[in-house]
C-alpha cells in the first residue's frame, strides 16, 4: 500500500487541495510535491487559478479541501510564517514609508537572515540612494526592487513569487533570476507563475500546469 507520507525531502507537500468561489470551482483537486533545492514553475491560462493558487498555499485565502504540508508539519499560520515569504503583484509596501522604514517593519513581523543587513539588501537590488525615498516617489519597477530586497533579507526557505518579473527592465529580470538561483544553490525552494521568454528560471524547474475547473 503506497504511503500518503511527503518524502523527506519535500519541502511542501499538497494533496488534494481544491478551492471554490461563490460555489464555482476555481482549481482543484490538485496534488504535488515541491522539493529542497528545487524551483516549480505554475503555468496555465488566464483564469486557470494560477494566483488563487499561490494565495492559497501563502494563507490568504482557505481552501474549500485538501491539505497543505510545510517540512511535513500542517500549514498553519506559524508554520507559514516561519517558512515561507510571499511576493504578490503588489509590493505589499507603505506609499507613505521610505523604503528602509518598510523594511524594518515588515521584518520586525516577519524575522531577519543574521548574516544579511538593510544595508546589504539595497545595494543588492540597485536601490543605493533610494533607501530613504518614500515608496509613493519610486517608479512601478523600483518599487518591486524594494519588495525583492525584502525576500533577500527573509530567513524563509521556500519562496512564493506571483509574476516576479513584472514591471521590471532586463537588469531587473537579471537580479530575479539570480536571486533565484542563488536562493535554490544554498537548499532554498521557490514556486512562482510567470509570463513570456523569461518564465522559466535558470534552475531545476517542476512544471504545474493548471487548467481550469470549469467544465465547458
């Protein structure tokens, strides 16, 4: 009898999760493994979940069945707290906080890498000069930039990213991608849903193709 156990290695785990809006099926059921070390890459057409998805695996919206495991514990809110960071088409940033003021307050919520300083994250994403902006005077892509310094600095392992390349130059779909291999070469785990020539980062890469759940 095959075993419903994640493997060791799964650093998420999803068995049968199914979500529904107002009665109608959004997705599901869906079931897949994610593993330490690994990127997945969440495609399928508009309308075919593919944000749902991501928010609900963050915990933002609740699934109307399934489980979803993290490191083999159950996905409450600690737990998702403690070992994922999410990065949505917003910023989740204040307009009117500068972006250091931003940082500090999302990492006193949500914890600190010792090893990594504000400072460091700036410059990390081309930011130097901008640190003490307030958000509402950065353009669309600097204000992304500010969002992905904020995953830099994040102790979370697996990294949950809704179109991260979004409003973003090639320089910016460059740090993206190297931040994502830089994160997966030290054991870290991203899923993320993306868009055109660049969807598929430069790493080991899962596949999850979504399809809606509305029958024609």
């Amino acid at each position: 009898m095959a075993s419903n156990l994640p493997s060791p290695s799964a650093v998420l785990a999803v068995r049968e999760l199914c979500f529904s809006r107002n009665d109608e099926p959004i997705f599901g059921p869906l079931s897949f493994e994610l593993r330490d070390g690994h990127a997945m890459l969440i495609e399928g057409d508009n309308g075919a979940g593919k944000t749902t998805l991501l928010r609900v695996l963050a915990g933002f919206l609740t699934p109307t069945s399934g489980e979803v495991l993290l490191d083999g514990v159950a996905a409450n809110w600690h737990a998702r707290s403690q070992r994922m960071s999410y990065l949505g088409h917003t910023s989740g940033l204040k307009s009117d906080l500068t972006g250091l003021q931003n940082l500090r307050a999302l990492l006193g919520m949500q914890g600190q890498r010792h090893d990594r300083s504000l400072a460091q994250a700036v410059e990390r994403v081309g930011l130097l000069g901008f640190d003490d902006v307030p958000l509402r005077a950065l353009s669309a892509g600097q204000k992304k930039r500010m969002a992905l310094a904020k995953l830099w600095l994040s102790p979370a392992k697996l990294w949950m990213l809704d179109e991260p390349y979004a409003n973003l130059d090639l320089d910016g779909i460059a740090l993206v991608n190297n931040m994502i291999e830089e994160h997966v070469a030290s054991g870290g785990s991203v899923m993320l849903t993306s868009h055109g020539a660049y969807a598929s980062p430069p790493v080991r890469t899962q596949t999850l193709r979504m399809q809606s759940a509305v029958m024609a």
